[in-house]
C-alpha cells in the first residue's frame, strides 16, 4: 500500500516541563485524529541559549 503526504514542519520551543509534555501528548493524539493521520512524528531536544 503506497502513501502520500505533504510533509509540513513547525517549531515550537517552550521550557521542557511535565506541563508542556503532556500538552503536546494530547496535541498529537488531537491532530492525528483531525488530520485522519497514522502518526505524526515529533521529536524534542534540548537547546542551550548562549
């Protein structure tokens, strides 16, 4: 079964605390569903401001 999709990217940097992270845990489910999506990747890491 082929697939396709426009692949779209955002960034978004907040402060990586528990209230953030499960933000964007219900963000994801809400989006897949919304978007008709199999998954949606996102991915955090984190950055030193210097």
């Amino acid at each position: 079964m082929v697939f396709h999709d426009d692949l779209v990217r955002v960034f978004v940097d907040v402060a990586d605390i528990p209230a953030h992270r499960e933000f964007f845990v219900q963000l994801k489910e809400r989006l897949k569903t919304r978007f008709r999506q199999i998954e949606i990747w996102m991915t955090t890491y984190p950055v030193d401001v210097v």
